[in-house]
C-alpha cells in the first residue's frame, strides 16, 4: 500500500488510473475539498509510492472551481490516453483534460513525464459544453 494523500493536503474525491502498458498508477484528486484545481501523481507499479503534497496540476480553467474528476475505469495506454472530466458546479460547466501517455509516462510530478494537453484558458483546461 502507499499514501496517495494526507488530510493537510486537502484533497478529495480520488480516483485512479492503470496505465497497463506501462504499469504506471495514475492518482487524480480535487483540492481544496470545497473545489478548484484537479491534481494528479504518479506511480511506478512495481514500487508504489506518491510524492508528498498535491501533485501536479492536471486541470484548472481560471474562474472555474472544479470538483467530482471523473474518468475511465479501464486501463489506459499510449493509443488512449489519460483522459478525465471535472465540474464546476457555480458556473455550471464541465471542463476535460487529456494528458499523451506515449513517451511511456509515469513521469508526473516526481519525474516530468508526460504532461497534460494545455487547453485555452491555463495548461491543462479545456472547456466543454
């Protein structure tokens, strides 16, 4: 087992990703609890540990306060990416991020891997409808 987030890092709503064909775990998660950016980390399978703190920025769009991330709960590999979405309920909007897995990822916050598509308004955030 390892520690994907602490209480102070004030994350919430985690989900998790296998990358199977580079065996590469994928932790994304909200913070804060109430809302905002959706962070994500990385992990080699066959030593499973997080860096400490929230990770990467994986999504955000300025104004936007993004929560529930939502993804596939299929294993992904380089054909198919990382893909998630996430709302912002004030707005009433959804936003999605895809992030490339094709230099063979896990690279994330520990590394500097593969890194989220940038979108319109800051890296990572694309609008949706």
């Amino acid at each position: 087992s390892a520690t994907g987030a602490r209480v102070s890092d004030g994350s919430t709503r985690p989900q998790i990703v296998l990358d199977s064909e580079h065996s590469v775990l994928y932790l994304l998660m909200t913070a804060p609890e109430s809302g905002g950016t959706i962070y994500y980390k990385s992990s080699p399978l066959s030593s499973l540990s997080f860096a400490s703190g929230k990770g990467s920025v994986f999504m955000q769009a300025s104004g936007a306060k993004l929560n529930n991330v939502s993804t596939t709960r299929d294993p992904v590999t380089s054909a198919t990416g990382l893909v998630a979405i996430a709302s912002d309920d004030s707005n009433k909007r959804y936003y999605h991020t895809e992030m490339s897995l094709a230099d063979g990822g896990g690279g994330g916050a520990k590394a500097g891997g593969a890194k989220p598509k940038a979108g319109k308004d800051k890296p990572g955030a694309k609008k949706g409808k």
